[in-house]
C-alpha cells in the first residue's frame, strides 16, 4: 500500500543557496542596482529627502535584477532573490506573480509544485488588491491560464509517479516472497528517490551506516500520525558481529537501548526518547520534529564498523 504523503517544496536555503546569493550580490552591484550604502554594516545609507529607505531600495534593485535575471535565461538565480524579497515580509502580488514565471522556466518543469504555489499566492493577493486597473486584470488572466495548464500537468506527473510507486510495491512483494534481500534493498533505494524527488515531506528514504552515528532522515513527523519505518542490509563490528537492522541476536549493546546494530530512532526535541524499528517497525508520532535513525552501538563498539541499511519511511492512512 502507497503511504499517503503530503506535496512539499524545496527551498534555496543551505550551501548551494549561499553560492547563489552570493553571485546575486556581485549582479545588483554591478547593474549599479545596489550601492555601497546597501553593503554596509546594518544597510545605512545617507539619502535626499523623499528617497526611499535603505530597506526598500534594496528590495527593488533585487525585484530589477531578478527580472535581469530572468531576461537572461537564469531562473535559478532569479528564484534566489524572489524568495528573498518574499520573505521580506511585505506582500506583493507582482513579486509572487515573477516568482511563479521563474519557477516555470526551469527546465523540464521541475519546479511546476513550486510555480503552482506562487501563482497561487499571487492570485490570493490579487484578489484582495482589487481588480482595479488594466495590470491587475491582464495578471489575474495570466495567473488563471498558468494554473490551469500547471494542474492538468501536475495531475499527469502524481499519476505517473503513483502508477510507479505501485509497481515497485509488487516488486518488492515479489523480492520478499523470493527472500532476495538485495532485490528488496534496491526497491527501497528507488523507492526513497521517489519520495525525496517528489518533495513528500512524509515519506523518506536514507541509507544508514553503522559506526557513523545518527542520520537526518528529512522526514518531519507530525503528531498523531503513524509511521512504518522498514530497512534492509548488514553491518559488521570489529568484534566480528555481524547485525542486520534487527541487531545481533542476543547481544545487546552498552548504551543499554537495544540490541547491538538494531535500527533505531529519535524525534527531535524529545531527548531520552528512543524507538526500536529492527527491519519493520511503526510508532504513532508523539509530537511534531524531525526523525533520525542510527544503528544502536556506542561510539567504541561502532568505531570501525562498516556496512550499514537502507531504510524507507512512509506515512500510513
């Protein structure tokens, strides 16, 4: 069975989001869109009267250059600067409205959850500004006619993956039937692609090392929702014990949670607290945080282990 998982979105935070900021910076310099004042420690800028503040230019001289940005076929850059000025925290609907139109010019339509989301928004602020001139009408015709064809193609793309994840559920019957356990180890592997690439929050896939502590999993649980966590491989310690995700029968580790090697897991926030999936366990989420998983060891029985399992983490109805 298909666990039911939310629709998410990725963001530009993180290493690769800093590079592209940082690339930004050096384009609104050189477009002269953003000055020395607007480098400056806290954004202080001596300006005439009636210029508008520090804030504010800069806000603008980001909305030209991504518009720039655009213009010369780099939407990934442009959504860098888009996403920074709408979390700027003053609502425009033309800054949602060119953050959809960046989102949909990336290639293959890879961001069209993303484009749906910002159209979305766009026609919400629309809507509340009023019909009341020739820009705000020729907007809300394009934000219709985008979201139609986006949701007749988003449609398409959640059947194709749904008919895909079914598939893959009769092939991993078939790997467990015929106890193939790297079979079965592959379908998980694919199956976690599928869930981190279609940007659902409640399902997830990682691979788990032994001897390398915990794993960010990416799967934010939410209270009152049930989880089946699953996981195939082995791991082997130094000691010369070899663990599958259920531990090494009869051993138990000296951190004193479980078996040696056993997968287990953690919510953050709740510190102390630890649930012992082996290679097929479930548990009802207590509160709201991210899960990690680690094989249970410490960090002496872990030194030099290696090997690990391949986990898949689903949400159940």
């Amino acid at each position: 069975m298909i666990g039911l998982c939310e629709r998410g979105h990725r963001n530009g935070s993180g290493r690769a989001g800093g590079r592209r900021t940082g690339r930004v910076l050096i384009l609104l310099a050189g477009l002269g869109l953003m000055g020395p004042a607007q480098w400056g420690a806290g954004g202080r800028a001596a300006r005439a009267a009636g210029a508008p503040s520090a804030p504010d230019a800069v806000l603008d001289a980001k909305r030209r250059a991504a518009a720039e940005l655009l213009r010369s076929g780099k939407p990934a850059e442009a959504i860098a600067l888009l996403e920074e000025v709408v979390r700027a925290g003053h609502p425009d609907w033309r800054d949602h409205l060119n953050l959809g139109r960046a989102h949909d010019k990336v290639l293959g339509g890879a961001h069209a959850a993303e484009a749906v989301e910002a159209y979305e928004r766009a026609g919400e602020l629309l809507g509340k500004a009023g019909l009341t001139g020739a820009e705000e009408r020729s907007a809300k015709v394009e934000v219709d006619r985008r979201l139609k064809v986006l949701s007749a193609q988003t449609t398409k793309v959640q059947a194709a993956e749904d008919e895909f994840l079914r598939r893959l559920d009769a092939l991993e019957r078939e790997a467990i039937a015929a106890k193939d356990a790297r079979a079965v180890r592959r379908v998980f592997r694919l199956k976690g692609a599928m869930y981190r690439t279609g940007g659902r929050p409640d399902c997830g896939g990682v691979e788990v090392h032994a001897g390398q502590g915990w794993h960010d999993t990416e799967v934010d649980v939410r209270a009152g929702v049930t989880y089946r966590v699953r996981a195939v491989g082995t791991a082997r310690y130094k000691s010369g014990a070899v663990a599958t995700a259920d531990g090494v029968p009869g051993v138990e580790s000296a951190n004193g949670t479980a078996l040696l090697g056993m997968l287990i897991g953690q919510v953050d926030g709740r510190p102390g607290v630890f649930y012992k999936f082996g290679s097929n366990g479930a548990f009802t989420a207590p509160g709201t945080g991210r899960l990690r998983l680690s094989m249970s060891a410490t960090d002496k029985e872990s030194a030099g282990a290696t090997g690990g399992v391949t986990v898949v983490i689903e949400s159940q109805p």
